[in-house]
C-alpha cells in the first residue's frame, strides 16, 4: 500500500511542494520520467534557478531508491520537498509504500 503521484509536466523552474512523509517502515521511489534534470530541496528557493544553493539533482531517467521507517532513513517527514525542472519541462513520479 502506500500512495503514488505522477506529475506529467513538472514545468521548468516552476517550483512544487511534495510531502514525502510516511508513518511506517517502506521506501520512497522517485523517478525522473522526463529528459531534462530535476533539482530536489527542502525549501523553495532551493530549486529557482537563480537561487539555487542546497539541493540535489534528479537526472533524467534515473530512480532513487529510499527506505523509509520510524526511526530510519526519513528523507523528510516533518515538511514538503520542493522539486523543479531545470533546462525545460520534465515529468515526476514518486511513490511513497507502506507496511500498512
């Protein structure tokens, strides 16, 4: 079980807040669907190309991999992830699984 959102055009430096938080053991996916890169932060100013400071890079085509429980391996349960596509549109899938 879990939940999965699929955002078919994450459009270029147009930042959007994801929750990413889950409440028991499982894994986050994140996949770059698109062809151009993805920048990922924890605030939104992270991710504007003129700002851009403290995030990391979804490149097009790859998928993370995340366990995810209580007490590991949270990438952020307490707030959103900002994500937004850099050099053109590029489309976003995440699913959050669950053990319940």
């Amino acid at each position: 079980m879990g939940r999965i959102i699929r955002i078919a055009t994450l459009a270029e430096n147009d930042p959007v807040a994801i929750d990413l938080g889950g409440r028991t053991p499982g894994k986050i996916l994140i996949r770059n669907a698109g062809s151009n890169d993805i920048f990922v932060g924890y605030d939104r100013s992270d991710v504007l190309a003129s700002t851009a400071s403290n995030y990391f890079t979804v490149e097009a085509g790859i998928t993370y991999v995340f366990d995810i429980s209580p007490q590991v391996g949270y990438v952020n349960q307490f707030s959103q992830m900002w994500m937004a596509a850099q050099g053109g549109s590029s489309s976003l899938e995440v699913w959050v699984t669950s053990g319940n």
